[in-house]
C-alpha cells in the first residue's frame, strides 16, 4: 500500500484532491496500483481540525 498523508478535515473535495496526489507520484515514479484508493481517519471528531491525522492510500504492486 502507498499513502499519503494529510493534515486538517476531511472531505470529498479534499479526498479527490490528495487522491489525484498520490496517484501522480505513483506514476512519476512507474509505480502500479492494485486497486481503488481509500482514506483513513485517525482523529476523534472532537481533535482540532489542524491536530487531525488522515490518509489517503493505494494497494500497489509489488515487483518481484
């Protein structure tokens, strides 16, 4: 899995915007993916908005 980590709330636009990120570094770097990308929130919803920790995240393959 490749991710990409983020600061702040989360929200569709934000997810499109830190997918469409990730998804360009992979392909820089010649790196396939497996699948769809998925988020992952870590933060309760009473942290802070600038304390929260989110991800977005890839299955990529591997080369043997």
């Amino acid at each position: 899995v490749a991710a990409l980590r983020f600061s702040g709330r989360w929200s569709k636009s934000v997810f499109k915007k830190k997918s469409k990120e990730l998804l360009e570094e992979l392909d820089k770097a010649k790196i396939k993916t497996t699948g769809n990308v998925f988020s992952m929130r870590y933060n309760g919803p009473f942290t802070p908005w600038f304390l929260r920790r989110n991800e977005v995240a890839v299955p990529i393959e591997l080369e043997s």
